[in-house]
C-alpha cells in the first residue's frame, strides 16, 4: 500500500522534479562558466580605460599558484619561449657507424622577438638578456670588428642586406617585430650545436692554398686574412638564404658566428629569398590563398563552438592590445598568444587594466582577416616580400590614445567609481589550452596538407636539388635557409612530420642529414628536428621504408631514408592528393561542392 502511494506521488510531481533537475543543472552550468573566465563580466567596460599597468609584485612565474597550474605554466614556458641554456644537442650529427655524412640543409626560425601587434605597457617589460658568455663575445666582436663586411655593428658587403645592423637596435626593450638580445643569444647556442655535430664532419673549417681558392657569384672571397699565410679558408661551400626581415637576417648571422671561424663568416654573402614559404619560382598560387580562407574559416567555426574561451580572448584582447578594432568582430587567438608570449617569456608580470565606463568589448580580426601573429604579414596577401620593416617607424610607433575624460584627480560627482581588471593566469592556461587544441586540428587538417604542397613546392625542389648537388659531389656542404614559423609549419605539413606542439618556437632548427653509405654508393637522408630524429614519421620514410643503424661512439640508433625516396616524391607523387600531375594545374584547380579537386 505504502508503495502505491510513493508511486503515485512519483507521478503526480513527475513535472516539479523536472523543474527541480533542471535548475540544478543550469546552476551548475552557470557556476562553470564564471569559475573558467574569472572576472570576465567586467570585459565589456574596457575600451575608455583610464589607466594601465601591472601588478609589480606578481611575476608570471610567481610561487604562489596552485601546483598543478604552475607545472602547467612551466610547460608553457618551456615549449614556446625556448631559453637559451635549453637549447642543447639532441640527435643530430654527422658520425654514423658505416656512413659518411655528405652535407647538411639547415631551415630555423628566426629567435626571440617583440610582439608582432601594438601591445599596452610593453615598454615596461624588459627584452634584454645578460650573463651570457657566448652572447658576450659576439657583442664584443662586432663592436671591435671594422672591415669591407662590418662596420659599426652593420653588414655594410654589396647586396640586399647592405647597412643591416647585425644586433638588435635596443638592448632592453621589445620592439615591434625585432629580434631581441635573447633571440640573439639563442641563435648563438644552436650555431654551437651545428658547429659540434656537422663542422668538423664537412670540413667547414678547411684551408686551402690561396691558388686553389674558388668562389661563387654569392660567396665572394673578400675577407680579411693572413696576409703572411699561404692558405685561407673555402667560402663556397656554405650556402646562406634570409628573408629581407632584420629578424631573420640576424638569427642567421648569429648562427653562423656560432659555426664558422670568424675570417670564413666576415667572407659570406647572403641570399634574399622574397617569400616567407621560400617558393622560389613557384609563388603565384590561387588555390593556396581559397585553402587559406578556407583553414581560417575552419579555425572560425571551432572558436564560434567555445564561448568561453571566445570571451577571454576578448576580455585579454582588450586589456592588452593597443589599438582595439570595430566593435563586432573576434579577436585572432593568435595574435593574443604572440603579446601573451613577450611577458611569458621574459618572466614579465600580466597586465591590467582600470575601468571606466560601460562600452560594448573591443574587437579584433577574425583568423584570416588579418595575418596570424604567429606568423609574418605578406603584402598584397602573395607571400612574397622585399623590403624590410623599418626600426624607426615600429620603434616609434603610435602611442596610446589620446585620454579626452577628466584625469583621475579630477573634481567631479559625475565620474563612475573605477574598476581594476587583471589578466589572469587561470585565463592564460585556458587560452593556451584551447589554442594547442586549434593549432593541433590546424595542422593536421586536410585543408593545412594541401596548402602545404602548393606553398612549399619551390623549397621542396631547391632542397632535393641541393641534395642532388651534394651527392654528386659537389662543393657545397652547408645550406642554410633563415626563415619564420610559417617556412617550417607548411614544410611540416607537406612531409606529414608529426609534433607534439603544433606550433614552432623560436630559434627552432630543422635539418636534412646527407649521407652515403661506406660499402657502396647507396645515398640516404636523416631529418632531425629541434634534436629529434623524426625521419620514420614523414610520409615518404614510414612503414619500413627507412633503416635503422648505429650511431657509433654516440650510442643510440639513427633512422635513414632513400634519398632515392624523396627524390621520386617530388618529381612523381607530389600532387597526387591534389588530383593534379603539376604546380600550375594544382594551383589553378577549382573547388568542388563536396570538396576541394
């Protein structure tokens, strides 16, 4: 009897107890949302600000924080800002047990720099580095060094970067887009690394009589030598390619000062490549841009699918970008990431903010509407480049806007009490989270593969022809291409390299190892990326494609691919993913309704 009752009271309030659930579950729904964005219901009140500054005391690195947040934020530290003294030898070098090494293709990113975008109080963070021997002496040699290829700190040889200061223009500060002391300083440490695991291996440190002495329309000879001495140094067999970017130009300068004795580095000359993707002669490619606006709006939709994270990239958006856009549109994650980095990776304190008024939040671009901060701007939208952003004009650059409103001492009644707003750690570890997340779809998604092929075609054929070059045998050993984020993550894509962060570093390193095989005339290559042996995940090396040998003294095994592999990759199989037989039928392909060729 009881049992009836209680059932038939169970189905009489049965729509209460729906109610009842309901409201649990919403409340719960809301008390999440406050909890992951924090202050965010202050992020509409910020773009009449009255004040800027940061917590002095609160490093970002700071003890204080819960430790589980602090492991993560060390992560975050270690992967993106890549410290100088961290940077150390990994898998590369030339001594393989039953191989000789027969040149060495370098691509890096540029180092350190400041933020790409106009950032609130960046003049308060400090961008210089000291107590580094190795930078030190670099410094001291330019300094003290005055010859036909430097003077006063310039690269004053004939060519494309003729009066390039070699060193960052401020020690201290983070200048819009330039290379920092730091960035400097780790350029120097990877020129060390390539020193220890190619130089001797090379040759790059041979002398020959002055009689024998070659050179190259790029590689002059005119570098000061021994006058007395009979020998000096080859100069043809390194090959030097920048973009015409200070940035660039000066982490591959930096490098080699770290690989070369300094008479063969005053001779070099250097290459200007006026793509950041290096296509050499193949650029023009229509159906890269649509897959770029196509990846931009994929980025879109995932980002339109995370209110939350949408909302803190407003709220940190305002708080630390200078010029906020037109109200209505998102801000690029990314280009929050890039000012986020300048305080991370300086141990800098985050910022905040006073607020004054209610104003609807500022705006920013939209992935794709305006060029990603983690990559370089390409006039016209072509990828192609030539001229040099100028240090006076970025130094320089607008101020913070003109404050109309009564100073903060002012006399009135009118003026609304003042909130501060700071940008959180909690904040920062959701949107890095988040952005990892992206990133990682980005560079794996079908549409990232195919803008890969078209945009890295032309560095493809020049590295497999300076392969080609090598094994032949001819002169050069060492190429060099000093490029961005964008050169190695469409590099990346095209090969089907597979990373753990979707995103590149600064001062990151990628090298294809030539090698010829001691019992016959076997030719093979190695890629190794920031020290690590990657050659069995590329697509033309995977499912046993590759060997797998000693690496001698060094202990450890090395993976090697059939040069043969890439070679017919390139030449037989590069578009096939694309439905085309060529770069000019690729790039002129038209989309489809249910797909792209």
């Amino acid at each position: 009897m009881l049992l009836k009752e209680i059932a038939r009271f169970s189905l009489q309030h049965r729509t209460l107890y729906c109610y009842l659930i309901l409201s649990i579950w919403i409340f719960l729904l809301i008390a999440g949302m406050y909890k992951y964005i924090g202050s965010i219901e202050n992020g509409n009140n910020l773009l009449n600000a009255k004040g800027f500054g940061y917590r002095k005391k609160d490093r970002f690195l700071a003890e204080d924080v819960d430790p589980i947040d602090r492991v993560k934020i060390k992560e975050i530290n270690q992967s993106d800002c890549t410290h100088p003294f961290s940077i150390v030898m990994g898998d590369e070098g030339g001594s393989l047990e039953g191989w000789s090494l027969q040149g060495v293709l370098l691509l890096i990113r540029h180092g350190d720099r400041g933020p790409m975008a106009h950032v609130r109080g960046i003049k308060e963070v400090d961008c210089g580095y000291e107590n580094d021997p190795t930078l030190a002496r670099y410094i001291n040699f330019l300094q003290n060094t005055t010859t036909g290829s430097t003077s006063g700190g310039h690269w004053m040889k004939t060519g494309p970067f003729h009066g390039f200061p070699l060193l960052p223009v401020a020690s201290k500060l983070c200048l819009l887009a330039q290379l920092t002391h730091k960035g400097i300083a780790q350029m120097l440490h990877v020129g060390d690394i390539v020193r220890q695991a190619y130089a001797n291996a090379l040759g790059l440190y041979t002398r020959v009589p002055i009689s024998t002495q070659r050179t190259t329309p790029f590689n002059g000879s005119d570098f000061s030598s021994n006058p007395t001495s009979s020998f000096q140094y080859v100069v043809d067999d390194v090959v030097i390619y920048s973009t015409r970017y200070r940035r660039t130009f000066q982490s591959a300068m930096a490098l080699l000062f770290g690989v070369l004795p300094p008479e063969k580095w005053l001779a070099m000359q250097i290459q200007e490549s006026h793509s950041l993707s290096y296509c050499f002669s193949d650029c023009a490619c229509p159906q890269a841009e649509k897959l770029k606006k196509q990846l931009a709006s994929e980025m879109n939709g995932h980002l339109a699918k995370h209110p939350a994270i949408s909302a803190i990239v407003q709220w940190i958006g305002a708080a630390l970008l200078q010029n906020p856009q037109a109200v209505g549109q998102q801000i690029n994650p990314l280009e929050i990431r890039d000012a986020l980095l300048a305080h991370i990776c300086h141990a800098a304190p985050l910022p905040c903010r006073k607020i004054h008024s209610n104003v609807a939040s500022a705006e920013g671009y939209r992935y794709g509407s305006k060029a990603s901060s983690s990559s370089t701007p390409d006039p016209l939208g072509l990828d192609v480049i030539n001229i040099d952003l100028d240090e006076g004009t970025l130094g320089g650059g607008a101020g913070l806007p003109i404050n109309t409103e009564p100073p903060d001492d002012s006399d009135t009644t009118e003026q609304e009490p003042e909130i501060e707003g700071c940008v959180e750690k909690s904040h920062v570890l959701a949107l890095m989270s988040y952005i990892h997340w992206a990133g990682m779809k980005e560079l794996y998604s079908q549409s990232m593969r195919q803008q890969g092929l078209l945009r890295s075609y032309g560095l493809m054929r020049n590295v497999v022809a300076y392969m080609l070059r090598m094994i032949s045998g001819d002169r050069v050993k060492f190429v060099l291409y000093s490029g961005h984020d964008k050169t190695l993550e469409y590099l990346i894509a095209t090969l089907g390299v597979q990373l753990e962060n979707p995103f590149i570093p600064y001062a990151s390193r990628m090298a294809f190892e030539v090698y010829k095989s001691d019992k016959d005339t076997q030719y093979y290559f190695r890629l190794v990326y920031n020290g690590r042996d990657v050659t069995n995940t590329i697509d033309v090396c995977e499912s046993g494609k590759s060997l797998n040998v000693p690496r001698g003294i060094r202990g450890g095994r090395a993976h090697l691919c059939p040069i043969e592999n890439i070679i017919r990759f390139i030449h037989d199989d590069y578009f096939l993913s694309l439905n085309a037989t060529n770069y000019k039928d690729a790039c002129l392909a038209q989309s489809k309704q249910d797909g792209f060729f």
